[in-house]
C-alpha cells in the first residue's frame, strides 16, 4: 500500500468511524489494520498492558498512509468501557462502526473456578459488550455496524475446562439477536463472529494444545486472525446489509 492518505478516498469505508475493543494484538489488532486499509479512521482500546504493541499497531497503520488512534480502556471497568465510547463520540461526532473484539480466556474446570474467575468472565465478555453498544448505538448513524467477537465454543463445548468461558460466549447469542431486532428499523446490522482456533499469541498454532486440536480440524490447520479480521470487513460493507441477528462460525470446520 502507497503511504498516500488519499487512497482512502476511494475506499469503502472512507469517512466512517471505527471503534474496536481490545485492538493491540492477535485478531483485534489485525481487524484494525484491515478496517484502516479500506479508508476507515479507527480508534482502538487497550487496557494499558500492552501500550508497546498497541503503539506499533498505530504505527504500522499510519506508516501505510491509515487512520488510527488508541485509547486505553479496562474492559473490566463499566466507567472504562462507557468513557472510552464518550471520548471517540466526542472527538469525532459518531461511531459508524463498533467491533467489540477484547475478552479474555479461562481454561478451568467449572467447579474450581471461583466467584472472582466468573466475574471476571462476564464483566469483560459480557457486560462490557451490553455497554459498548448501548453507548455506541445511541449516537451511530443509519446503515451503521455492530460486530462482535465470540467464539465457536458458545455452540459446542469441546472441553470439561472451558465451561465458564463457553456459557460467556453462549451470553453474546442472546444479546446479539436482541440488538437486531432493537437497530434493525434505522438499518443497523448487529452480528456475532464466532472464530474456531486462531493462530496469535495467546493461542499459538505451533503449542502442544494446538497439535492435539488440529486433529479435529477438518482443513488441518489453525485460522489466521486476517481470516477474522476478512469476515469483519464484509460485514461492515454493502454487501451484508441484509444479515443480522445472526452468528458467523470460522472455525475451519472445528464445530461440524
């Protein structure tokens, strides 16, 4: 890509506004730089741990002639998650836009997980969703975008340790339906993507746990998070306007 800011012009998404959650690394990170790629101005959400990568995300974007800032936002903090949202719409008088991409993962047995894993659980994968898109769809113009990162575990819970984890992503079904319908009179699509095993840092393709998983893989191999960050995309164009209230499996054929 030309370092020339007027290739965004002639994008799909020039002149909208992306807001993504958790976009420092892995999926979140590789959503921003496609969504910047195609002519959007992104602002993205760290929680402050990883400001190194979240610099060099911001970076790599501007350097390749994109849009993109970072704020830092603890997904666990109900005021974190809300004034992230206020700043982005006070700034720029909109989100066309919203990714809630950040969560986190618990591999623990249902019965040894304790009040403060479940907390935890559904405050960052949970409620921190209902939030962003409370706060983003009151000032989100028509024809704008809810897209939202689960997990294909919310359909099949394939391990005895990821109870709490799956019954988090199974809370996004529900939720994303009901915004659907809430949105869908002002032309707002709101949809879940629920990726399979993906190969970032948090979840490598090369460990151990990911040589026993990719046995049960059909294409026999682990996603790639530009597949996610592909899926994303799509939904955010004029192609998708007729999809929503639903939830978009890319698992490689994990959950058949």
């Amino acid at each position: 890509m030309k370092n020339d800011t007027s290739i965004s012009k002639h994008r799909q998404l020039h002149g909208k506004i992306a807001f993504v959650t958790g976009g420092s690394r892995g999926m979140g990170a590789a959503i921003v730089k496609r969504l910047a790629s195609e002519g959007a101005r992104v602002v993205f959400t760290h929680s402050g741990n990883h400001s190194e990568k979240a610099a060099l995300v911001a970076d790599e974007v501007k350097k390749a002639g994109g849009e993109a800032e970072e704020i830092v936002a603890d997904n666990q903090s109900a005021e974190g998650v809300t004034t992230a949202i206020q700043e982005a719409i006070s700034r720029y008088g909109k989100i066309d836009i919203l990714v809630n991409n950040a969560g986190v993962f618990l591999y623990k047995p249902t019965q040894e997980s304790t009040l403060e894993d479940f907390d935890r659980m559904m405050s960052v994968n949970v409620r921190a969703v209902f939030l962003a898109m409370k706060e983003a769809a009151g000032k989100m113009p028509e024809g704008g975008r809810i897209i939202t990162i689960g997990s294909n575990v919310a359909d099949r819970v394939g391990d005895p340790n990821m109870g709490l984890y799956g019954m988090s992503k199974s809370a996004l079904i529900g939720l994303n339906k009901g915004m659907a319908r809430e949105l869908g009179s002002r032309d707002i699509t709101v949809n879940l993507v629920q990726p399979g095993p993906i190969d970032t840092d948090m979840n490598p393709a090369d460990s151990d746990m990911a040589l026993e998983l990719k046995k049960h893989i059909p294409v026999s191999r682990y996603g790639k998070a530009e597949e996610i960050a592909g899926l994303v995309y799509f939904l955010t164009g004029p192609e998708s306007r007729f999809i929503t209230g639903t939830s978009i499996t890319i698992d490689g054929g994990f959950n058949s």
